[in-house]
C-alpha cells in the first residue's frame, strides 16, 4: 500500500506530522464462501507484504467483547444490484475473483518496502 507507506514517512518528518494513525479493519466471514473469499485475500496480502490473519469464530468470542461480538453478528454483505441497475454504473470486474485475476495478469508484484 503506497498510501500507508508515504504516511508511515510523513509521519516520522516534525515538519509534516500529519497526525495519522495507521488502524486495521476486520472482516467477519458469515458464510462459506466468505470464508473461502477471505482466505484468498490474505494470500493476496501476504504477496503483497501487507500484515493479515485469520481468526476461527471460537478465537473472536474469545479475545473480542460481547459488544462487538454482537454487533458484527448483525453485519450484513451489501449488495450492487441498485447501484448498477437504478444507476446505471459498469463496474469493470463483475466480482472479486475477476478482479484478482486481472492483477494477476496484470503481473502483480509485492510494492517494494520503504
């Protein structure tokens, strides 16, 4: 990720300090295929160098609070249907898996380290 790797830099320079705060996210697999879909991505994040984990739902019950437990128990997948149907978008991969394909035709390579 070129953006997080010029902020880790204007970061460090007292002149700039761009009082940013690198965060993670987290990404809850409710199905299956999610599951399957994540587990690509951190192989994707690997080949790119970037941090990523999988934790099983028995590891999260135990390291996350009941609140957030139940909150990302209520979290849903959004769907596109409106966004191309009413909107008329094109978007230019019909989904994930076309996406990383191109990437990889594309010659996708690890961002050097900075």
């Amino acid at each position: 990720m070129h953006s997080v790797a010029t902020f880790r830099e204007l970061q460090q320079d007292p002149s700039v300090r761009p009082d940013w705060n690198e965060t993670g996210s987290l990404r809850i697999a409710l199905t299956k295929d999610r599951a399957e879909e994540f587990s690509k991505l951190e192989s994707v994040c690997e080949k790119a160098g970037l941090e990523a984990g999988l934790i099983s739902l028995d590891e999260a019950k135990r390291t996350l609070s009941p609140f957030l437990i139940s909150f990302y128990d209520g979290c849903a997948r959004v769907r596109n249907d409106k966004l191309k149907n009413v909107l008329g978008v094109t978007l230019r991969y019909p989904d994930y898996r076309a996406g990383l394909q191109a990437l990889r035709d594309d010659g996708f390579a690890a961002a050097p380290e900075v």
